[in-house]
C-alpha cells in the first residue's frame, strides 16, 4: 500500500517530506466520536438463535475512494468553508484535489470487484478457487489502506501537500 501510494505522489509531482507526520492527539470523547467502526457491544451470556454480524472491512476501501478520503484531503487548507462536511466531527474533505490514497486503491479495488464477478460467473472449479483467492487477498491489502492512513509515522500522514511540486 505504502508502494502504490508514493507512486500516486510521484506521478502527480509531489515531494515526500524526510520525516513522517505530527501526531494528531484527540480527547476520549473526540476518539469515542471519530472511532465508532471499532464498537462492539458485549451480549449477556446465554444461547441465541438469529445472531448476525455486520463485516464493514471491505466497505472501508469504497468509502475512502468516494469521499476521497485521504491524508491530505482530510481538513484540507482549500476547503475550510466549503468542503464536504463529516457530520458530527467538525472535518471537511476537500472537494478540489483528488487524494493519493483513493488515487492508489483504485486500481486494486477494481481487480478485486472483476475477480469477484470472474468468481461467480465461472464454472471450473479450480477457476473459482483462484478467483476467490486472488480476490480475498486484494480485500486484505486494501483493508490495509484504512488502518494505514492513521498511522502516525506514515509520511504522508496527515499532511496538506500541494499539487505539482517537482520531484
């Protein structure tokens, strides 16, 4: 993931900073707020019957790649009035720059949406396992690209950059 996103920055011109980015620092009630994917209520103990789970890990890739969510285009500096609103956090997204992260899952998002339709229309059973398999581990690297865009010491970590900087 870290691959395909320093090639999105060197095509579009832009220069990596030597070192990684600031931390941002959120109070318990901010992080309760912002985290609420990472929620899991404790049932009483007991035998139930028509238990579901919901599995939003390979949502979170779709997501970034519609609402460009991205590093650089989350509170970005062009954007502050005017740009898409993230409801109850105070963030905007920037509506003017498309960011490296959806840029760089876009490619293996898609691959991994054709191996899943090459998966149910295929007939040899051996077909079927090699599509399945290449497409669960696209789902994998991509569900990376989330827990990857937080990670503090990332360089391209919570940075405004500005497009067109020569390399």
């Amino acid at each position: 993931m870290t691959s395909l996103q320093y090639y999105q920055a060197h095509r579009l011109g832009i220069l990596l900073p030597w070192n990684p980015g600031k931390p941002i620092y959120m109070t318990a009630w901010e992080l309760n707020k912002a985290d609420r994917g990472g929620l899991i209520l404790d049932a009483r103990p007991g035998v139930y019957w028509n238990v579901g789970e919901l599995d939003f890990k390979s949502l979170y890739p779709i997501l970034m790649l519609k609402h460009n969510i991205s590093g650089e285009t989350v509170n970005c500096e062009c954007c502050k009035q005017d740009g898409f609103k993230v409801p109850e956090l105070g963030y905007h997204v920037c509506k003017r720059w498309r960011g490296i992260v959806p840029r760089a899952i876009e490619l293996p998002l898609k691959k991994r949406l054709r191996y899943k339709q090459l998966y149910k229309e295929a007939d040899d059973p051996e077909l079927r396992q090699l599509y399945k398999q290449r497409s669960d581990t696209l789902k994998w690297i991509l569900v990376t690209a989330f827990g990857h865009l937080g990670f503090g010491t990332r360089k391209l970590a919570r940075r405004y950059f500005e497009p067109a900087i020569a390399i």
